[in-house]
C-alpha cells in the first residue's frame, strides 16, 4: 500500500538529511528531491521554531512510497536523526 508522510526533523539542517538519506540508499533526482528503493522524499528547510529566545530551523521531509519500504527507512533514519539533550 503506497502512502505519504510528512515529517520535521528540528536541528538537523537540509544538507545533513540528504547526507543521511543518501547513506541510507538515496540518490539525489532534483536539488530538493531523494529516491531511494521503494521510497520517495521531497525536502525543504523547515519553518523556524521559537521556544523562549531560543529559536531551530531543521528540515521538513514529505516521503512517499510503499508502507513497508518507508517503515525500514524511518527505522534506520530514526537512529541518525536522534539528538542528545541536557
């Protein structure tokens, strides 16, 4: 079953995830586009967050694909993406 997911990824910039989309079997298609196999992800920087003074970009992903396919990749991505605190 083909289906669309749209995730922010806050701290990491537009650069790093297509770095860590293209480790985990993309290839760039456009500047803001990554296909890998099964999945599809279209990329863009993602609206700024304020939280006090403290304000984070990221990168906004809308990925496409088969729902398997897209399972095992937010899996690994998961593991690349997480950011310590404290």
């Amino acid at each position: 079953m083909s289906m669309q997911v749209e995730h922010d990824y806050y701290g990491v910039p537009l650069w790093l995830m297509k770095d860590y989309l293209a480790q985990l079997g993309g290839q760039e298609v456009t500047a803001d586009v990554m296909a890998g196999s099964g999945w599809r992800a279209e990329l863009r920087k993602a609206a700024r967050r304020s939280i006090g003074s403290l304000s984070v970009g990221g990168t906004t992903v809308v990925f496409s694909g088969e729902r398997d396919d897209l399972g095992a990749l937010f899996d690994q991505l998961h593991w690349k993406t997480l950011r310590g605190g404290g």
